[in-house]
DNA sequence: GGCAATTTAGTTGTGCACAACTGAATTGTG
DNA sequence: CACAATTCAGTTGTGCACAACTAAATTGCC
C-alpha cells in the first residue's frame, strides 16, 4: 500500500509535472476539437457551454448561470455581452428583483440549437470514443473535481 | 454494444455538455487548489509548469520548452518574460543560432524548488488521492489527449 | 420606518491561449 | 554566390478566468 511518504521528493515533483501537465493538456486539447465545428457556429467553448445550458433551461438568471457553471460575473457578464451582439441571446431586468439580469435565447439562438447538435456528432467520431466511455470519463472527471474542490475550502 | 446512433439527439446534446462541462471544470479546479500553495511561490499554474520543466532540464531553448508543454511562442514569450521579470529565470539568444532564445533557471529559480516540494505534497494531502489513483488519471487523460489530438489533425 | 448587511451584475486589471502576423536568422537549391 | 523557403521568437488582437472592487437593489433587524 504505497503513500506518498514512500516516495523521494524529486519522482513526487516529477509525478506532479506530469500530472498538471496532463490535466492542462486534456482541457486545450477537448478545446481545440471543437474549436472548428463551433467557428461554423460562430460561438466558442465557453459560449458553447452557455448556450448548452440556455437550450435546456429556456431562461435563466446570470447568478443561476454562474452556479451552473461555476463561473462568476466577471467571466459571464463579457460572454453573454457577446452572446447579445451576434444575437443568440437577449438580457433584461428582471422586473420582481432589479439586481437580477434575466438571459434567454433569441429565435436565431433557439434555431442555432439545430445546427448544433451535429457538434457532438462530429466529437464523437473525430475522437473514436464510445457512449460507455463518455459516461466513465465524465464520471472520474467528476470525482477529481468533487475531490479538488473540497480540498479547496480548506 | 451502444454506439452513438442509437441515441437520440438531445441526449447526445445533453451528454456533450456534461462532458464538457466536466473537463472544463476539472481543469478549473486543478488549477485552483494550486494557486494558493503557487502564490507563496509567486507563480501562477502555468508559471509553475515552465519551471517543472526546467527544473528537469536545467536549459532549454523556447522552441523545445513549446514543443513539451505544447504551447507556442504566443503564450511563452510574455510568460517567460514574467519569470525573468520575478529573477527565476534568464534568457539569451543562443550562439550558434541567433533566432533560438535559451532559457535557463537563475540561482533564485534553483533555490525555488526547494520549496516547490511542498507543493505536490500539499496536493496530495488536500485531495486524499494516492498515488496510483495519480497515475492512472494521468494515463486516462492521455490517452483522451491523444485521441482529441490525432482528431484534430483531420 | 430607518439603516446596516447582503445580494447581484458589472468593471478593472492581470495573466493565459491562440490565431495571425512581423522580422531576423538560417537553410536549401540552383 | 544568390535568393527563395523555412525557422524562430516576438507582437498584436480577441476571448476567457479570476481577484478585487463598485453601484444599485433588496433584505433583515431594531
């Protein structure tokens, strides 16, 4: 049953390296699949993950947005500024709380939403990876992020 | 045996932006449990990589530091700019070839990894992750790297 | 009702990723 | 040798992540 104790300080710094490096890797990596089928789009990733979102929900506040997605108004209020712009997306005030910006897809958005659904299509059979595989990924994806997060609130 | 045909559009839909979200998360929260630790250190994630890689190296030109954590001269220029800026690192044009810029850890840049041996353990310890669940993560997420990049190149 | 604390979106500033480009040095070829 | 193609670092511009902050609206408490 091997610890970390067991382990010389420079194979842990090694290990490490190799580990950041692979994480950092796999995110630019996934980003840059879908890079090119989203140009088509006109959307990035991360307006993708918006716009994936909005399609499920309709309409949704930026707060509920941001837990969604964990990501804050600093990130989202810029994104869904440009969102506004190409016209996927229309804000306003909310009426029952001034503080909270409504955000819902435009028709062109709604439209959008066909064209999108050959993305994943296309992801599936550039990368040769199966539905059960998706799943497991996804799933110790997951648990890395569950595992790092609370180790983050300490 | 489920292949992607057998799925209905929305779910296929569904699942990317599961799939997305969670590589985007986990590699959000990767770099967040290291910014604190890195912060002492006056590095920020991406930061800490270069000087991972240096650290083995001891000196290597911009080209080859690109080539090993897949990042072109766009990203590490104004980076190692920083390093220098901070006293970790030096530059100078190479001799025999005058376009090649070689990179190397000053005496603050050695002295640092000392204190970088704190990190992954720091990691370790807040994840609870052990050492093989380490290395089997990095080998999944290489392998998904590897696939997302030979797709990339059609 | 009045006022402090909280909530919410937005702004500002720093750093990274990446595409497209520049300019200088080198290499290959006739 | 000459010169076109290539290689290399760097710059510019766009977009995202995140910390720190602002301003406005709401809520809670007395």
């Amino acid at each position: 049953m091997a610890t970390t104790r067991d382990v010389r300080d420079e194979d842990l710094l090694r290990l490490d390296r190799q580990v950041c490096f692979s994480v950092h890797a796999a995110s630019r990596a996934f980003n840059g699949v879908y890079r090119e089928p989203l140009k088509e789009l006109r959307l990035t990733y991360p307006q993708y993950l918006v716009m994936l979102v909005l399609w499920e929900h309709d309409e949704l506040a930026v707060k509920r947005l941001g837990a969604l997605l964990r990501l804050d108004s600093g990130t989202l209020s810029p994104l869904l500024k440009r969102l506004e712009a190409v016209g996927y997306v229309e804000r306003r005030r909310s009426a029952e709380d001034e503080r909270s910006v409504v955000v819902r897809p435009t028709e062109a958005g709604r439209e959008l939403r066909a064209q999108a659904l050959e993305v994943p299509r296309r992801i599936a059979a550039a990368t040769g990876l199966t539905l059960d595989e998706f799943h497991e990924l996804r799933e110790r994806l997951d648990t890395l992020t569950r595992a790092l997060d609370s180790a983050g609130e300490r």
